[in-house]
C-alpha cells in the first residue's frame, strides 16, 4: 500500500504525462490547422483592399546589402514566407488552369499574414515563353513550379513554396466544418454544361455546404466578371471579388472557433488526396507554432490593382505596376507608410481633388485634401522630408512640378498634423494633362 506521499508522486506524475500528452495534441492540432488555413486560402479566390491609409514607397531594395543570420538567429527570428496557393479546376487527361491564385505571405515574428489575390488573366510575362499571357497559363505550361516562378518575377519577390487543392478539396473542407453562413445579395443562375459547372442560388441569408460555397465563390455572370475597377480614385473594386472578401471573412471566423478544433483532424485526413504541396512538415511545425495565437484581425487581405483591358485582341487584367509596388512594399516587405497631404494652391475649383485622384490612380496613398493656406502658386510644389525624397521626387516628375525640402520651409504645415509630402497644386496644372 502506498503511503500519502507516494500516492500524490504519482498523482504529480500522472499530471504531467497528461499536460505533455495535451500539450502534444495541442501541437498537432496547430499543424492541422496551418494546413486547413492554407487549404481555405485556396479554394475561397480573390479579394479586395482600399488603399485608404499610408503606404509608402520604398527605395530599391536589391540596392541593399542583406545581413546573413546564423542559424540559430534563424530559428529564434524566422523569415517571412511566401507561399502561393493554387486553387485548380482539373480535368481529366488536362493539367488543369489555375482558377484561383493568392499569395500568402506569412510574418512569424509579427504573428502577420498579407493574401494578395492575383487575377487570373493578369497580364505577364511567364519565364521561358514569348511575349505576355495570362498568369493562369503558367501552371498548364510547367505546373506550380512555373507558376511560383511567373509570380515570383513579376512582383521581386522569393516565391519558394505552394500549396495546390482541387475544388473536390474546397467542398469537402466546407462540408466538413457545417457549411458557412452568408448572405447572398442576388439571386445567381449559371449553366456551363461543357465545364460541368451548375450555380442556382437564392438571395438572402444562409448556410451554404460545400457545393453551393463553391458555386458562391466562382459566380462572375453579374456583367463584372471576375475583378472590375469600380471607383478609380478610391481603388475599389468589384465583381466575384467583393463576394469572395465576404466569404474569406464569414470562414476566417468560422474555423477560429472553438468547436472547429474537434474536426481539424478529419480535415487533414479528408483533404490528404485534394492538396499537394512542397512545404516541409518541419517549415509547416514552425509556422504552426508561431503562429499559434493568430487571430482573423492579423489577416489582411488584397488584390493585385489594376484594370480590365484587351490587348491586341486578348483581354487581360493589366496591372498598375506603381500601385503593385506600393502594395508589395507595404504588405510583404512591411516597409513604413508614406503620409501625402494635397493642397490647392492655385485657386481653380477642384484642383486639389483632381490631383488627388490621379495621385490614387498611381498608387498614392493621399491622406488629406484641401486649400492652401494661400492662392497664386503659378507651379505646383512638392514639399517634402528628406527620408521622403523617394517618393517626393516621383510626384514631381508625375505633375512637373518643383520639389522642396521640407527643412527649408518655414511653416509647411496646414491642418492637424505633419505630412510626409504636401503637394501644393499650382496653376500649371491641369487635369487634362493626365
């Protein structure tokens, strides 16, 4: 018989092989739920951001000289990661084209991830073709392979993993967590025999399973398509897009929940045939951990900006490359905003805002719009911080304009706050130019 002391030793053992059996579970569940996220990135389609705060333009930064880290300081402070997910229509005796590619790039250390949706017609130059097609084309040319490496050249960026599930994939991952809640703004009617492809949706609010999801998520017969430029100025967009944010959104909260938990498991084994990858288990393991206390309010979701347009008789999604690279800049190589206040300094009504919208158009992140604290500027003035010389110089070539330093200037204030760049719009503008 054991005594006291023995019987709470065992008790204080027993404990600890049950904290380190849950412990274990728990980190199981994290990888499952790693892979699950990847899987939903896949299979949900595009998305949009509004570029209505700071973004800044950043200097060229392959001018820089990296500082190599050890391994050890690799483990501690693990690099961001780009991983392109690829969600496939695939038929048979065809290798499939992408129907849905997102960019999801992860920050461990800032517990961050940025899902940039790339059109699928976006207009590009794939390595080792001629000329430019549409970016989905690179998959059927040489599979994700290529298409990383079609990504990765067209943004500057390492693109060094992806994680691939077919549409069998997305139902299954749907069905399985109960269907997700939404509400359907439009009655949704859509027949391609040819393509198997079959939507018949009622508006209102409702639980969709796994094939209605999908038929939610690929409906594009609204006459906007998969992505359309609505507001310019505003760089918002619609069509399949603004569908999709909401039900990107509407899943991000679903699989946080806590009785998700229960059914990672039959979710990695009922997707193990759908997704395909090249991501380690030990990348997978390293991501899982750091990102353990990930909330839906870490993710942040865009769309690669541009506009519709047929080229030489093929229409594309032509990408604004100065927006593109505000984009990069900001959500991928977390560079600091630029801050742009615009002001009218020569008297014509609507100077002010015209310039702000074309500043917009080019990626321009403009904060503020209103007069100048005075009238008869004959040129426009671009007053800016010296650690903003970039983007000031750009602006002033953008409007032929005059740049000045900010230090030179005795009152560059107007309004409640300090600007990284004020644009003074002069007389010699005019908004025709553009």
């Amino acid at each position: 018989m054991l005594t006291p002391e023995e019987l709470e030793q065992k008790r204080q053992e027993l404990e600890q092989k049950r904290r380190l059996k849950r412990e274990r579970r728990r980190r199981r569940m994290m990888l499952y739920g790693i892979a699950i996220i990847l899987s939903i990135l896949l299979g949900i389609g595009t998305a949009y951001y509004t570029y209505n705060k700071g973004i800044r333009f950043s200097q060229d930064i392959h001018s820089r000289t990296p500082v190599e880290q050890t391994d050890s300081e690799k483990a501690v402070h693990p690099e961001p990661v780009n991983i392109l997910v690829l969600g496939i229509d695939e038929r048979p005796e065809d290798p499939g084209r992408t129907d849905t590619m997102i960019l999801a790039s992860i920050d461990p250390v800032k517990k961050q991830v940025a899902l940039i949706s790339l059109p699928r017609d976006t207009r590009v130059r794939i390595p080792g073709r001629r000329g430019y097609d549409r970016l989905n084309a690179a998959h059927v040319y040489g599979g994700p392979e290529l298409a990383m490496a079609a990504v990765s050249e067209f943004l500057e960026i390492p693109v060094d993993y992806y994680v691939r599930i077919n549409f069998d994939g997305f139902e299954k991952l749907i069905d399985i967590l109960g269907g997700v809640e939404i509400d359907v703004e439009q009655r949704m009617k859509y027949d391609d025999y040819a393509g198997n492809l079959h939507i018949d949706l009622y508006p209102g609010r409702q639980v969709l399973n796994g094939a209605d999801a999908l038929a939610y998520v690929r409906f594009r017969s609204d006459g906007l398509g998969d992505i359309s430029l609505i507001d310019p100025a505003k760089g918002e967009y619609g069509g399949r897009i603004v569908r999709q944010q909401k039900f990107i959104n509407a899943l991000i909260q679903k699989v946080v929940q806590p009785a998700t938990i229960s059914k990672l498991p039959s979710l990695a084994l009922q997707l193990h045939e759908c997704v395909t990858t090249n991501l380690p288990v030990t990348k997978m393991i390293s991501l899982a951990l750091h990102l353990r206390d990930l909330d839906s309010g870490s993710v942040v979701t865009a769309v690669l900006p541009g506009t519709g347009d047929t080229v030489n008789g093929v229409a594309y999604w032509v990408p604004n490359e100065d927006a593109t690279r505000v984009m990069v800049d900001r959500l991928i190589r977390g560079l600091e905003p630029v801050t742009i206040q615009v002001l009218n300094g020569s008297g014509a009504a609507g100077a002010a805002g015209h310039a702000a919208e074309r500043l917009r158009e080019q990626g321009f992140p403009v904060l503020d719009v209103r007069d100048a604290q005075r009238f008869g500027y004959r040129q426009t003035e671009v007053i800016v911080t010296p650690d903003r010389w970039d983007v000031g110089a750009q602006i002033a070539q953008l409007f032929d304009a005059k740049i000045v330093d900010r230090e030179s200037v005795e009152n560059p204030a107007w309004g409640d706050r300090q600007y990284d760049v004020m644009v003074i719009v002069g007389e010699n503008f005019s908004p025709s130019q553009f």
